[in-house]
C-alpha cells in the first residue's frame, strides 16, 4: 500500500513553472554509499522527460538531497545544509523546489518538515520513480509532500531505463534492503527488506551499460551476496549463477559486487573466483571486529574463525585475492581484550584498503540502548590505533604492486597534460605519463597492461608494454 502524506499547513509561492517544454535546473546532492549515487543517477534520469537538466551549482529550481543515516554525523550534514540553501530559497524569492530523499528522509519524515518547514518533498529511498506526481502534488496542493512509504511494487520495476551514461566503470543495483538486523544498524529501517532483481532485468541493463561504454560493472546491494533472484531459465539462481552470465556479454571485461555479507559467502560464490576470469580478485568484505563476543552483541551471526575460514578459501581460490573491510570500534561493551583482537585479526588478514568508524548510537536500533557504551574518548584512542595499522597495511600493499604487471582499465585523461588514468584490478588509481603514443590511443575503456613503476599513498604510477597496443 502506498501512502502520500501531505502537510497544509504551509502556504507557498508555485516554485516551478508549470510549462512543460521549459528548461529546468535540478541539483542532486549525495552522501552515503554507492547505492545512493546510483539512485541519484536514476532519480535524474526520472526527472529529465520533466524538463529538468543538472547542473553543477546550488542555485537551481529544484535541489535534492540524497542523505544518509548510517551514523549521527552523516545525518547531521542534511541539517547544516539546509540551513544554508534556505538563504539561496529566499534570494529566488521562493521559486526553488527542496526535496530530501534517501535515508534520512526515510527515517526522519515528518521531522524534517517540522525542523525546516521550507523544504517541499520528503520522499523515501522507495518512492522515486513516483517523483513526478509528488512534485506535482506540491505543485497542485501548494503545501509540502511527504511520501516515506515501502509500497508492494519494487522501484526498479517502474524507473526508466538507465540513462545516466557512467562511462567505462558502472554501477549496477541487483539487490536492495537487507533482513539482517544487526545491533548497531539502521539500514533493515530505512531501505525496508531484502529485494532481488530478476536476472533477465540486471543483463539487459548490463547490456545498455555496455552499449554506453562500460567496460567494469560494479553489482551492487546492501547484502549483494544475498542476491538470489529469477533466472534467464526460470530457475531460482544465486550471485555466483548471475556473474557467470553477466561474464558472457564479450564488452564486459570486469564484474565486481558489493557490499557482501560473510553469512552469505557461500561455496559456490568462493568457487566463482577460481572459474570466473572477468571476476576481479579484489573483494569488500566487512567483519566489524575481531571478537566473537563482540560480533554475537552485533547480532553478525557469524564468528571470527568463519570469516577466517572464507579468507582463506578465497585466497586458496585465487592466490592475488585482496581484501577489504568495514570496522566499528567501541561499540557497546567492547573491553580492551576485544579491542586488541581486533587488531590481532587486522595483522593476520593484511587488508588493501578499510573503512573504520567508532560506532554512532542510532535511535531505535536495538544497541542504542545497551547500557555499556564506551566513552566516547577510549573509542576515539583506539580507532587511532587500528587506523594507523590499516593505513601502513594499505601503503604497504600499494608498494607491493611496484613491479607487477596487470591490466588497467582506463577511464579518461589524468590531472596533468599527456597523463592517462585508470584503475587497477584493486581499484586503485593508476596513472600512466608520457604513453609514446598518438593522442585517444589510450580512451575511456580501453584495457591494456601497465607495469607499475612506483606507490604512493593512494595511487600507482606505470608505463604502458608499447607492443600490447601495436597487437
Ligand atoms: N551491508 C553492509 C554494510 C552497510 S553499512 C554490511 O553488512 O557490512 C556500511 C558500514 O557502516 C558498516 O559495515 C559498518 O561498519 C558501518 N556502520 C553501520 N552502522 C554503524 C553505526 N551505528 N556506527 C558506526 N558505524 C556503522
Ligand atoms: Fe546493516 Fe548488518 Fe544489514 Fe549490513 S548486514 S546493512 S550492517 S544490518
Ligand atoms: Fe547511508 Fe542509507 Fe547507504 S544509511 S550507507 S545511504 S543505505
């Protein structure tokens, strides 16, 4: 069931003409994960039949923002931002349209009229290919419009095709929300439960994609690895099912997925690393900590010896596997011995890359109420400590591609003239100077080995085998 809630109490100017030929401006501001970027992407490609044309500054006749609530402070951004867009609302004497979307906007609703009366549409990570009728409604009713409702249909049914020209690396949503629950979460809240996308709609939008110039296609999901859906032959079929097919589009020369989920790591997914060539050996795998105490408390299901165990599977399945990870410090009642297994288990796995946060009380998810919360200091000291240790690990295993020789998917100019760039298999930068070679020799999508001559930081730098593109 769908519901459209509207507020009235609030009169305002029409902010949009209501010419259809008309140009107009639209703003998309998006934080959080890959999933909102995407959907950023479709949400424009909604509203560009309504006229609306993006362009790169805050002064436009509607600005969106996509949000996040993954921890307090992602969600406070919203508020700080609207408050400075209201001035830029006032000097076009209200002829601007604010709409929130994303997870703050699933979570907070009616709050966020309450606190910034001036924004006109709320609409929930759900509702966006129900876009145009909401501004509509706002237009018609004069009033703010707030539509945070799961409906029955699945979004992905009902949005246009993608349009959005990603270029060479291209995301691609095959699964959405997530039926896990884990203690410190608000994602089961605000993306609702787990969806799979039919197979037949993933691979022919993998093939427009492809037709648009992409190359890698990213697979992704809240609990990617969950993905199990309708496949070409009627059958259900699972992730490992899915990439093998997608493997048969010959453009396609990479396939990533993420985010996955240990739990779900099954043993036909490890074993399509060992066959699947275009699968890349670079894979995100969050573990959150290293202590089982810890993980049983954060509800993960899943101990530290398994995650272990699926490491080492992988690498036993392709020896260049690479891995990284999500960790939450202080989280509720982690004791220095959890803390220092934690750094115990970073030490034995060596990650490439990691994204680590101290862990933020959300509202109504079932942590928030623990009664031993780490004070707030202890948590920030140790995320320190892990931090450093991830960093060297990640210099570390950026310095130990000097030397390597691997394929480079390229996906424009570099910062400095006669400078090409693109992407490792690892997802790391590579940037290639003074190619010797014509000017569009090396374009967007082009796939050519490179050895690495140096590491920085966050990047690599490499030459390009001159014969490799003779051939
Ligand atoms: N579905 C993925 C990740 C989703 S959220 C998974 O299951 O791992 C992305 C990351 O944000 C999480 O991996 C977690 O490390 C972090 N995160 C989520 N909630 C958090 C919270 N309340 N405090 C701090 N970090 C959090
Ligand atoms: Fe959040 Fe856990 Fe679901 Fe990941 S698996 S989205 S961390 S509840
Ligand atoms: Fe944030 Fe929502 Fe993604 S809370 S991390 S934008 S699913």
């Amino acid at each position: 069931m769908t519901e459209t809630t509207t507020r009235t109490a609030i009169t305002r100017p029409v902010f949009v003409r209501h010419d259809d030929a008309a140009l107009r401006t639209l703003h998309i501001v998006t934080w959080g994960c890959q999933m909102n970027a995407y959907d950023s992407l479709r949400m424009a490609d909604v509203l560009r039949p309504m006229g609306y044309r993006e362009v790169a500054t805050d002064d436009a006749d509607m600005v969106i923002f996509n949000t996040c609530h993954i921890r307090e402070r992602a969600a406070d951004k919203l508020f700080s931002a609207l408050g400075r867009l209201r001035a830029v609302k006032e000097a076009r004497g209200g002829r601007m349209m604010i709409a929130v979307a994303g997870c703050v906007a699933q979570a907070e609703g009616a709050e966020i009229l309450r606190r910034a009366p001036y924004v006109d549409l709320v609409v929930g990570s759900q509702a966006y290919h129900k876009l145009p009728e909401l501004i509509a409604a706002v237009e018609a009713k004069r009033a703010s419009v707030i539509d945070t409702a799961f409906p029955a249909e699945q979004k992905f049914d009902f949005l246009p095709e993608d349009q959005s020209g990603q270029g060479a690396i291209a995301n691609l949503a095959i699964q959405e929300g997530c039926d896990k629950f884990c203690t410190f979460c608000v994602v089961p809240y605000t993306r609702g439960a787990e969806q799979s996308r039919p197979a037949a709609a993933i691979i022919a939008e993998a093939k427009r994609l492809v037709a648009r110039g992409a190359r890698e296609i990213a697979l992704l999901g809240q609990n990617v690895n969950a993905w199990h859906g309708e496949g070409l032959d009627g059958r259900d079929w699972s992730l490992a099912r899915l990439l093998d097919a997608l493997a048969e589009i010959p453009e396609i020369g990479r396939l990533r997925y993420t985010t996955s989920h240990p739990r779900d790591m099954g043993d036909d997914l490890i074993a399509a690393h060992r066959r699947n060539a275009k699968l890349m050996p670079f894979l995100h795998l969050p573990v959150q900590s290293g202590s089982d105490a810890i993980l049983t408390a954060m509800n993960r299901r899943h101990t530290v010896a398994g995650f272990r165990r699926i490491i080492e599977a992988l690498r036993a399945a392709r020896p260049d596997m690479a891995f990284s990870s999500d960790f939450i410090i202080g989280f509720p009642g982690e004791t220095d011995a959890d803390f220092r297994a934690t750094m115990a288990l970073v030490r034995e796995v060596e990650f490439a890359l990691a994204y680590s946060f101290t862990y933020s009380r959300r509202p109504g998810t079932p942590a928030a109420d623990a009664a031993a919360q780490v004070a707030p200091a202890l948590a920030h000291e140790r995320l320190m400590e892990l931090q450093d240790l991830l960093r060297d690990q990640q210099h570390a295993f950026n310095r130990a591609q000097v030397g390597r020789r691997f394929e480079v998917l390229f996906t424009g100019a570099g910062r400095y003239p006669g400078q090409v760039a693109g992407r490792s298999p690892y997802l790391q930068p590579v940037v290639v100077a003074g190619t010797g070679l014509a000017d569009g020799a090396i374009g967007p999508g082009t796939m050519t080995e490179v050895t690495i001559t140096s590491a920085n930081p966050n990047s690599l730098m490499g030459t390009i085998n001159q014969e490799q593109i003779a051939a």
